[in-house]
C-alpha cells in the first residue's frame, strides 16, 4: 500500500510539473512578439454588422417589454419580487428587486444603443459605407 500512495504522488508530481511547464511555454511564447496595432477604426465592419446589431436590440427590448409571461420581461420579473414580498421572503425579495433594478436600466441603456446605431447606420450611408475613400 505504500508502493502504490507513493505512485500516486510521483504521478500528481509529473502532471503538476508538465502543466507548469507548458503554462511558462505559454507564457513566453505570448510575451516575444507585441499585437499589432490596428491601422484603423473599424467603421467597415462596423457598418456591415448594423442590420444585425439592430435585429439583436430588437430582439432584447422586445423580451424586455413582453408580459408577465415572457421569460426575461420586466412584467414577470416584478410580479416576481411582488410575489415574494407577500409570501415575506424579504431576502429572496431583495435579491430580485436588484435584478429588476438591473434590468430596467438595461432597457434605458438598449434604447439609447438604439439611438446611437441609427446614427452609425445614416454616417455609414453617407460615407460608402465606410470604405476609405481612396
């Protein structure tokens, strides 16, 4: 039996060292050569993506707005902390009452992406999309 805990302990002693062995591999190889750095501010992929960031903030306002039989709605969350200040679970109705504090200001914040985006996607139509003019 003592043959085979000091087995297991050589064992564990390799595979602790091969993992910090290859970590400083890792570690190195990262530190030799600096990212480069971007040559500009991304507007043409920027402007490529906004159907699709608009469709995603759509999609989350639209959760956000549903009733109270909307998993992720404003509405069922709050009928949530109601629930469980009448039952007088003042804990459970704290916790909840952050989320909803949380996610009502999601929605603030959501929308004023959505501000934001609508004046990305008219700099994009009148700037070619934002392809550098050449």
């Amino acid at each position: 039996m003592n043959a085979r805990r000091r087995t297991r302990t050589l064992l564990a002693g390799c595979a602790v060292a091969a993992v910090l062995a290859g970590t400083a591999q890792v570690a190195s190889a990262d530190s030799g050569s600096p990212a480069p750095a971007p040559t500009g501010d991304g507007a043409h992929a920027l402007c490529k993506r906004v159907p699709k960031i608009d469709r995603r903030i759509q999609r989350a306002l639209k959760r956000l707005d549903a009733g109270a039989g909307t998993r992720g709605s404003v509405a069922r969350l709050q009928l949530r902390v109601d629930n469980a200040k009448k039952a007088g679970h003042t804990q459970i109705a704290t916790f909840l009452q952050d989320r909803l504090d949380f996610r009502k200001s999601l929605v603030a914040n959501l929308q004023q992406r959505q501000k934001d985006l609508n004046d990305v996607r008219t700099w994009c139509r009148d700037n070619n999309g934002g392809k550098a003019a050449s």
